[in-house]
C-alpha cells in the first residue's frame, strides 16, 4: 500500500462524527486510526491514562500561530532591505558573468599549483589558478588594469619564480555566462513555482474546502518559496554589492544555488502541511489555528533536524573548503535555513491568515 | 505495507545491489580478474564491458580539460564586431552541445573582441577542434553557360555553377527524416522569410528555362533547370572551375573531400518556403542525414577561426580545494551518520545502511549512463543524501510518535512508513517536477546539475521507503532487537 488513506477521501469528513467518517472513507480498514486521534488530542489535553509517558511531550506549549506578526515582521525586515539591495545596487558580478584578465604565465622553476594559488591569494583579486602543466598555469582575475597587471607578475615573480616574459599572455575574456543564461534560470523559477502550486493544490484538494482550501495552501507554500529565493538573493546582494565583499559575487554556482533552493524549500512547508491535513481529519474539535500550531510542533523536530544534517555537511566546506567553494556553501546555507525558517514560521501562520480572510468550511 | 515488504521488491533490492556492486567496483573485479595489484596504475582501465567504459566522468572544474584559443579573422564588414564574436560563441556553443560536452566554458576575449577561449572536458583536441572549427555552410548554385568550357567530366559539360545568393543563413531550422517512400534519409528544410522568397523566383526561373515534365519530356532536362547544393562553395572555387583538378575535386562528395551535396533538377515551382535535400545516388546514412541537419541548424561561422594554442589544463577549482571540499563533504555524511545512529539508535544505524546502498546505486548509474559530474553535481548529489536522511527522519520521528501512542513495535513501523508516506511522496515530487522543468528549460550549465539531483532524488526515494523498511522489518522479526533502548524510545509494547 503506498498510497496514503486521505487519497481515497473526497473532502466528505463532517464535522459531526470524526470518528465513523474516518471507518467510512478510508480505503483499508484502519484499527488505530481512533487511537491515532486520541493520541493528537492528548498532546494539547491531557497525558494519556494507559501509556506511562515518561517524559511528557516537550515544547508543545509555543504558540507560534498567534505571535505571526512578529516572524511577518522579521522575515520582512531582511527581505525588504535585500529587495531595495537588488533594485538599486544590483549584484556584485564575479567573473562567468563580468569577464575578466587571464594572465597565461609560464614558471621556469615549475612550480606547484598550491604554491602559485597560496600567491595569487595574497594578491586578494580573487583569482583562480589553473595548471597546464610544465610551469604554465592559467590564472583568471577580475578586470585588472595595466598598472595592476604589472604589480601582480612582480609579486608572482617575487614569491614563485622568474616568469618566462617569452611566453606569457594577457588577454581580457568577457563572461560564460550570457544574459540569456539568467533569462532561462527566471523562466525555470517561475515555471517550477507554478508547477509546484499546482502539485499543492491538487494533493490538497481533499482537505475540508476542496480546490480553494488546496489552493490556500499551494499559494502559502509558494509565498514561503519566494520568500526563500527573495531572501538569499537579497543576502546577496546586500553582502556583495553594498558590503563589497567578495562572498557575495554571484557566479554560476550561486545560480546553482538559487535553483536548488527552489526545489529544496517546499520540503518542510509540505511535511507541515501535510500534518495539518491529517490533523483536519483526526481532531475535529480543534480550531484551525490550534490544528495549524500542533502541527508545527509536531513536525518542528524533524523539520530542524533535517536541515541541521543539511547544514552540517554545508558548515563542514564553509569552513574546511576550498575558497571558491566558500560562497555556494554559504548561499545553499543561507536558503535551507531560510527554507525551515519560512516553512514553520511564515508559511503555516499564513494559512490561518488566508483562511481568516477567506473562510472556506 | 505488503507491497514493500513481498519478495519481488526484495529480489529488485538486492538486484540493484548486485548491480551497484558490479559497476562501482568494476575496475577492482578487472585487476582481480587480471591477477593485476589491487592500487597503482595497470594497463587496461578503465575496463571496457560489453562497450561500456564505466568510470566516472569528470567535468572541467574537477577534472581539468582542453582549452583552446581561437583568433576570429574576416570579420564582415559593417557589423558590430562585439556581435559578431557573440554569434560566433553561440554558434561554438551548440557545435559543442551537440558533441555531449557538458557545462563548456566559452568566453570572448581580446580588446578587439577578436579572440575567443574554448575550455571543454572529456574530449580530446582533435575531436574538439573538428566539431567547433568545422564549417558548413550550405551553398546554393544555379547552372549558368561557361564561355570556357575546360572538361568533360562536370555534370553538366559546357555549363558552370553560379551563386544564387542562397546560403544556409536563410535555413530557419532543419531535421533529418525518413523520405515520404520510408526508405531513405533526407534533411527536411524550413527557409526564412527571406529564403523563402528567393527559393520560390530561383525555382520558377528554372521551371520557366524549359518548361515541361521532366520525367516524360526530354526537352525539359536542361542545365538550366538544376538546382545544386553545396558544402562551403566560395565565389574563388567556382573562379577556378575550369581548373580541371579542382573541378574534380569540388564534384567529389562532401564527405569524401569534395564539396557538392545533391545536383537536383527542379520538378516545380516551390513556393511554400518548405524543401528537402536527398542524398542523390548515394544517398545519406541515418547518421549523414543528423549531421547536416545539426550542422545547418547551429548555423554558420560568422568568421573564420585560427586555432592559436591548445593546451590540457587542469581543474579550474585547483585541486586542493576540490579535494578540501570533498573532504569536507564526507566530514559532515559522516557526522549526520553518526548522529542518525545515536539519535535513532538501530533504526539510525540501519538507515545508515540504506545510505551506503543509496550512495552505490548513485554512482553505478552516474557511471553506466555517464553523467558528467561537476561540483554542482557533486552538490546535487549531497543534497541528494539529506533528502534520503531527511525521509528517514520523517519515518523514525514518525514511530516515536506512534510507540508513544501506544502502539505495538511492528504496528508502530508500519504506520509510521504509511503515514510519512505523503509528505515524502510530494516533498520529493516537488523536487523532481524542478529538476524536469530545469533540465527542459534551464540553461546548459545546470543541466548536469538538474540530473544528477533527479537521478538522486528517485534512488533516495527508493532507499529511504523500500531498503529502510525491508531492514527494518527484517531485523524487527525478532524479539529481542524489539528493545526500547535498541529503538530509541522510552518504552515499547514489544509484540
């Protein structure tokens, strides 16, 4: 059986008698289905009679729902900052998209590549070293002028080796990434964002409120996958545009990271919102903004834990890895947080905001 | 539950690790079958099975690559030479795609946009160099009296080709198919407006030469009515038409040296902007006919390339950090591994073991298909990992819940697998749908990524529902595994 029970359901759960609609609409007999639902409701009543809890149930007391405004409030004060971030400074462009200088140097003391990276660092513009064997390495920066193009080849001179002047090439190169490129990356987030909704609303549509209860939830869902993207690229923005750090250049790994993202950032959102579906079903008595902050809890471990694994291999190459890697690192970092954050933080309280103003029961 | 648990998808279980095992440890069963050593260089790998070179593929940012340097020459007049070289590195870049290169680094270069930098993975320079410098320019010549007739041996003795002004240029898009007869290959054509136009008055010029039914009229075969296509005709080629060593060089067929396509009389008028090239006598291969057409529709080189210098080079990322990276990676798969197993105790450590099936079945695929893998794949598939560890903490989480509620061990795994089951299922198929939409619509540099995630998140799936659960139940079959403290929870109805 790998279809889950509520599949079979057609919204028809009354509100009347929770527990014999349930025997009626599941597909397979379910014995413990009404235990299942005396379990939810004990979380928020009682601790159960037969069971000895030995450690009752821990932070189920947090009220997330009622205090929304203020988790409103703090996603947006990062978001709007980061959005004024993107409309007038833009991006700090690192090389795939701005271009830059390639030096083509040759070494007659053949030199290893961590030797001439560990100087091309020093120089701190951000270069990349490439080997082509033989003392030859490709080293690519951002835009240098002469004057530095001089310096850097003294100072490479100086702590590698003598150059071969014979040999060596400087040449300006554009970016690898054309402009189309990043049209294509918007037209897949809006794409995936759509196709992402209808998914939602369709594996919702059985929650009591039909289409326009699953499109509640799609759309809330979809608020907190924007509110992801807007908040990384914001980041971003902020960090290498206005701060000038060189963290925060955008290259095609950032592009990478944005993307993932995208398909990473519903996860905690659909398992929160698939236990209030459930939650619907089992306690009837309950309002939606109780059903809504039980559910969060009850997924809130797994929904931390998750990311906390996810974050620990990212922690992990931002600090061990290499430099190059340091700001797919932070950006994938930055978005899982900012995904578990939305997910139980914004995207669950904004349901009962939606339902509040558009009752559907 | 019962499907999970039969014998069929245990027997796919274990099929697929028979699978992974062969695959990923193909170059060890080869020095073991070989009696070479077990570490070192031997002659041989990677080992060709069945035509199949199972290693992994590495991209250029962990592998390195070939990097070559082309000098733009005669560039056309009055155009933006800034344009020009764009067009040149779109045209490079759909020669390079068609070739299978993933993620290719091609950038302009020079003060004078006169240069351009091409930097590919898995190829050799050879191959490299043939499919970006090749030119193929369709060129189409109508047959017009030579005032110097030289040989005997042209199509069409005592006329010479003439430029019609009609390139491939004014080709919107072309595709190989089977002819309307099914037997053989042809390249479909779709003029441009332009094209389309000049088509329609060449052939009707030429129907209007001796007009008639070819097949039944022998006045109607003219030369005057042929239309001829070419490979990269110049106006300096049909200068030394009279030249007979030449003349019977441009009349061999393009594949052998010459530079003549198909000599073709026009039957009509045509005026629809639609026409088809067959192979004329010899006719195209399947292979013949998808050349062209990708040849003719990744257009023509807008100048000519001068291969300046071809050097191998290394990764880009610098192997240090890719190696600090991977290290870094593993590092943190080994703490969550750590972590799952003191967290969730046996269930944690048999998950654990789902992993290490998962992350086999991952590779043997990534080296089966091949998947090119760069360090966003490599990204891909770490995340990859998280989404398997993740629906297994959905799962346990699940059962600490249902023990707690009191029910008993088997019972308590079986509905925390079902009841996980729907969350799993959509977090995941949200996943997949943007790796479909990514890989259709997405830019060539996150295609490699967007596969290796959906690759990732399918066997994750798999690992996370079918191998996990199977363990589960398996060692659950006994009683004395059914221990809270082996299951992480306070207490436990054991039966």
């Amino acid at each position: 059986m790998l279809e889950s029970p509520d599949d079979k359901e057609s919204g028809a759960v009354s509100a009347d008698e929770p527990e014999s609609d349930l025997e009626e609409t599941d597909g397979e007999p379910d014995e413990t289905l009404a235990e299942e639902a005396a379990a939810v409701e004990e979380a928020v009543a009682e601790p159960p009679p037969i069971e000895k809890v030995v450690a009752p149930p821990r932070v189920r007391k947090l009220d997330i729902v009622s205090r929304r405004n203020w988790f409103f409030l703090l996603s947006l004060l990062i978001i709007i900052p980061g959005i004024i971030s993107m409309s007038t400074k833009h991006f700090l462009l690192g090389i795939d998209f701005a271009g830059g200088t390639e030096l083509t140097v040759t070494f007659t003391n053949n030199p290893t590549t961590a030797q001439v990276e560990s100087a091309v660092a020093s120089e701190n513009i951000d270069g990349s070293v490439i080997s082509t064997g033989a003392g030859g390495f490709i080293i690519r920066t951002p835009p240098l002028q002469p004057a530095q193009q001089t310096t850097v080849l003294n100072d490479l001179t100086n702590k590698v080796g003598p150059i071969d002047r014979s040999k060596l090439s400087i040449l300006e190169v554009g970016g690898t990434i054309a402009s189309e490129t990043i049209e294509f990356a918007l037209l897949a987030v809006v794409l995936a964002a759509v196709a992402i909704l209808l998914l939602l609303m369709i594996r919702f549509r059985n929650v009591p409120g039909g289409w326009r209860a699953g499109f509640q939830f799609g759309g809330s869902a979809l608020a907190a996958l924007l509110h992801d993207v807007f908040l990384l690229t914001g980041l971003f923005s902020i960090m290498g545009a206005v701060l000038g750090l060189r963290i925060g250049e955008i290259d095609s790994l950032f592009v990478t990271a944005v993307l993932t993202v995208v398909g990473f950032s519903v996860h905690d959102t659909i398992v929160v919102f698939d236990r209030i579906r459930e939650n619907l079903r089992v306690s009837q008595r309950l309002s939606f903004e109780q059903v809504v902050n039980l559910s969060i809890m009850q997924t809130a471990a797994r929904s931390i834990i998750t990311s906390f694994t996810v974050v620990l291999v990212l922690a992990a190459i931002l600090i061990a890895g290499g430099a190059s890697l340091k700001g797919f690192a932070l950006a994938l970092m930055i978005g899982i947080v900012s995904g578990t954050y939305s997910s139980i933080f914004n995207a669950a309280p904004l349901l009962v905001v939606w339902r509040r103003l558009q009752p559907v029961r | 539950m019962q499907l999970i648990l039969s014998w069929p998808v245990r027997l796919l279980i274990v099929a697929i690790l028979i699978f992974s095992v062969g695959v990923d440890g193909a170059g060890y069963i080869y020095r073991a079958v070989n009696k070479y050593p077990m570490s070192g260089n031997v002659p041989g790998l990677p080992p060709n099975y069945f035509g199949w070179q199972l290693f992994i593929h590495k991209g250029l940012d962990l592998a390195g690559g070939t990097h070559i340097d082309y000098q733009l020459t005669n560039f056309p007049a009055g155009q933006s030479r800034a344009d020009v070289q764009q067009r040149t590195i779109d045209v490079i870049n759909k020669r390079v795609n068609a070739l299978g290169v993933s993620e290719p680094e091609i950038r302009g270069a020079g003060s004078n946009n006169d240069r351009i930098t091409v930097d590919l993975a898995g190829v050799t320079a050879d191959q490299a160099q043939k499919v970006i410098g090749r030119v193929t320019k369709l060129v189409y010549t109508k047959w017009v009296k030579d005032s110097n007739p030289a040989s005997q041996s042209s199509p069409h003795p005592g006329y010479k080709p003439q430029l019609v002004g009609l390139t491939g240029d004014d080709i919107s898009s072309a595709s190989a198919t089977i002819d309307q007869n099914g037997v053989a290959w042809v390249v479909n054509l779709t003029f441009t407006a332009h094209g389309a136009q000049v088509f329609d008055t060449l052939t009707r010029d030429n129907v209007a030469a001796c007009p008639g039914d070819p097949a039944t009229d022998p006045n109607a075969g003219c030369p005057e009515r042929f239309l001829t296509i070419w490979l990269d005709l110049t106006q300096q080629d049909i200068n030394n038409w009279d030249n007979p060593g030449v003349q019977a060089q441009l009349l061999q067929r393009y594949d052998s040296g010459g530079k003549m396509l198909v000599d073709a009389i026009t039957n009509s008028e045509i005026s629809g902007g639609q026409a088809q090239i067959s192979g004329g006598s010899a006719g195209f291969t399947q292979a013949e006919a998808n050349d062209l057409a990708t040849g003719i529709n990744s257009g023509s080189l807008p100048v000519d390339l001068t291969v300046l210098d071809v050097t191998q080079v290394g990764s880009t990322l610098g192997a240090e950090s890719v190696k600090l990276s991977i290290a870094a990676g593993l590092l943190g798969l080994l703490i969550v591994v750590i972590f799952m197993i003191v967290y969730y105790r046996l269930p944690g450590l048999l998950a654990s073991l789902a992993l290490l099936f998962y992350a086999g079945a991952v590779f043997a695929v990534f080296k089966a298909l091949p998947v090119t893998l760069t360090l966003a794949g490599i990204t891909g598939f770490i995340l990859s990992v998280g989404m398997a560890v993740d629906a297994n903490v959905l799962i346990f989480e699940r059962f600490k819940e249902e023990v707690r509620a009191g029910r008993t061990i088997p019972a308590a795994v079986d509905a925390a697998v079902r009841r996980a089951w729907p969350a799993i299922r959509d977090s995941n198929t949200s996943t997949l749908i943007t790796c479909l939409i990514l890989l259709f619509v997405g830019p060539a540099q996150i295609k490699g990524f967007a596969i290796v995630l959906a690759i990732g998140v399918v066997a994750s799936l798999f690992s996370s529902i079918f191998v996990t659960h199977n363990l589960l139940a398996i060692v659950l079959n006994s009683t004395r595994m059914r221990r809270p403290a082996l299951l992480g929870v306070d207490r436990a109805r054991i039966a």
